[in-house]
C-alpha cells in the first residue's frame, strides 16, 4: 500500500505556459532540495509546457541556483557518508 499519489501530468491543454509562474515553481522546488536541471524539468513539465518548462530551468541555471556539477559533488559525498541528497 502506498501512501503517496503518484502524480499524473496534465493534459497538454490544461498546462500553463507563463514562464513567470514556472519560474516562482522552480524556486519553490529548488528551496527544498538541491536537484539537477533535468530532474527540475522533469517536475516542471507536470504543470507547464515544456517551453515554460525549458525556459524556467534555462534561467536557474544562468543564476546558478541550478548546477549540475554541483548536485553530482554533493550525490557523491552523500553517497559516500551512506545519507541522502535531500538534507543538503
């Protein structure tokens, strides 16, 4: 039995596309945990179109609140303490 709902995406029609709304998105989801982009857009993608999608993580990433390498360093020292990701 499981206790959480797996999130189904949106049809494409009910998806928003302002790139302001999924901008605020991905500071919400990026004050809880560091990710990468693609996991970003991935989360995104459920509520908005891919472009707006694109576009909010494009601009994470040019701020540097999204850093692959940085996720990838931080996976590895977590991965080697034997904790998660998700505390950082």
């Amino acid at each position: 039995m499981s206790f959480y709902k797996r999130r189904r995406p949106k049809p494409e029609e009910e998806k928003c596309a302002d790139p302001a709304k999924a901008r605020a998105r991905a500071l919400d989801a990026l004050a809880s945990r560091e990710m990468s982009s693609a996991q970003l857009y991935e989360r995104l993608c459920y509520g908005f179109t891919e472009q707006a999608a694109a576009a909010a993580v494009a601009e994470m990433v040019e701020l540097d609140c999204v850093n692959d390498d940085r996720y990838a360093e931080a996976r590895r020292a977590a991965d080697h303490r034997g904790s998660t990701v998700r505390g950082l």
